[in-house]
C-alpha cells in the first residue's frame, strides 16, 4: 500500500511538473517609438492586458517589454513589445475575448496607441528547450 501511495504520488507530482513547465510556442513582436511621456502611460496599458489575459485563465501568456538603452544611438524601433502565447488556439482565444478587445479598444482612443509600428509572429522552430 505505501508502495501505491509513492507511486501516486510521484505521478502526481511529475504530472504537476509537466504541465507547470508549458512552453511557449508563438511569439508575437512590436517594434515601435514611443513618446518618452507616454511610456509609464504605456506600461500600465500592458499591465492591464496582462491582468485580463491572467484573469481569463491563461497565466502562462502575457506581453513584456523592451527598451533600447538611453544611450544606444540606434534611430528608430527603440521599443519592443513580444508577446508569449503557448499556442495558436490560445493566441485566438486570447485576442477575441471581449474583455481583452474591450482593454485594446479603450487605448485605440488615447494617445498610447501604436500606429506606426513593425509587427510579427515567429513560431518557435526548437521545441527541444
């Protein structure tokens, strides 16, 4: 019996395991300027979507952000915005959830909005990480 329980409980934790460690498999990329007044307003717009996408129960997905160094001479492209998604199915979920639509249409009104901007999806050709 405590053989069964082990065993149990190996399964259960290697399961936990597996499943915590999922792999993000699209990458979504946003090279832009922006305005440096605009940045912290910028950063809260993305911790916003962050919560909504955490909250519609996909954790494991989010944005983050990049900046080129204040005193990197590079014109142009000084922001990155990538996006983490697992899959293609919860890329689509995500982005047509009405809440997450509700977060991008709100900002789509202020000044924060990329319109200028270089925009991919790469998908991961290594699995093997």
């Amino acid at each position: 019996m405590k053989k069964i329980i082990a065993l149990l409980l190996i399964a259960t934790i290697g399961f936990q395991f597996i499943s915590s460690a999922q792999k993000t498999e699209i990458n979504s990329v946003h090279l832009f300027d922006l305005d440096a007044q605009l940045e912290e307003r910028y950063l809260d717009y993305i911790k916003r979507l962050n919560t909504v996408i955490k909250g519609i129960g996909y954790p494991k997905n989010y944005y983050s952000v990049l900046r080129v160094k204040s005193d990197d001479k590079s014109d142009g492209y000084r922001y990155c915005e990538i996006g983490h998604w697992t899959n293609e199915a919860v890329y689509k979920a995500i982005h047509t959830n009405a809440k997450f639509l509700a977060v991008k249409e709100e900002e789509k009104k202020s000044a924060v909005y990329i319109n200028q901007q270089l925009y991919r999806r790469y998908y991961s050709l290594l699995n093997d990480h």
